[in-house]
C-alpha cells in the first residue's frame, strides 16, 4: 500500500475493524517513512450482473451511480453513512443472489425501493416519486396511503 502522503511503499496496519456489517473491512495505517496515517478499506470484488435499461441498451453495473441515486433521496435525512453503506451492501448482495448475468433496471429500482422503505419513509417517497413518475398528486397520495398503515404499527 502506497502512502498517500510520501508515496512510500512500506506502511503498517494499526488497527482493523469490519464495517458496511461486514462487507468491508477498515484499517488504520501509519506510512514508516513519514510516520503519518490514513485509513484503507478493503471488499472482496465480485462480478454484478449488467443492468438493461428501458430502452434495450445494456450497460455495466455502476456502484458509483446507485451510491448517488440512493443519497439524493436521504439528503437532510438522519442516516449515517454507515447506514447507506449497509444499505448498499444488501443491495448489492440481493442482486448478486439473484444469479443473473443481466437483470432489468426495474429490478434493480424496485430491490432499492425495499430497502429504502425499510430505512426512512421519506427517503422512500422521495425515491419513488422520481423512480415512478409520480404525474400528480394522487399518484402521490396513493403512495403514502400505501406506506401509511405501516407507520401507524
């Protein structure tokens, strides 16, 4: 591992813990040379289906895009990064369980809309609002309605 301050080769791990409940795991370094430290995370690297969009085009897995499509809903929303990363964890492995080479963008919105539910209601209208296309606001109304009887649990 370079240092990213001095770009030495020789580094050491201080200490390592597990995060994203266990898909990654976090370690302290100290560079040798210049003594400074910094955090790396480590996750085993898996083949994600590609993803086939509305239109037939097909297009490669991006974690980068679905990180952001999940963090627009969440903004001003009290979830921690730790819990987003978990967030995606699952995701990721509901998709990977799927078996699939190719699975549709629908399936990949509606496996976010699970999980965001089970997150934080708001985040989810957010999403599906945009997800859904939600043309008024019955559309809208309908969606909560359906999310309602939940909450009142």
């Amino acid at each position: 591992m370079h240092c990213p301050y001095c770009n030495a080769t020789e580094t050491k791990v201080i200490d390592s813990r597990l995060a994203a409940e266990g898909a990654q795991v976090r370690r302290r370094r100290q560079c040798n040379s210049c003594e400074e430290r910094f955090t790396t995370f480590e996750m085993v690297e898996v083949v994600m289906p590609r993803i086939v969009k509305e239109s037939g085009k097909i297009e490669p897995y991006d974690g980068d895009k679905l990180r952001r499509s999940i963090m627009l809903p969440l903004q001003k929303r009290p979830i921690s990064i730790d819990e987003t990363d978990g967030m995606i964890s699952r995701i990721e492995k509901r998709i990977r369980q799927m078996g699939e080479r190719e699975i549709s963008s629908k399936q990949l919105g509606e496996v976010v809309m699970t999980e965001l539910k089970e997150v934080d209601d708001v985040a989810y209208v957010r999403f599906a609002s945009v997800y859904r296309d939600f043309q008024d606001i019955e559309a809208f109304q309908q969606e909560l309605a359906s999310i309602r009887p939940e909450c009142e649990k």
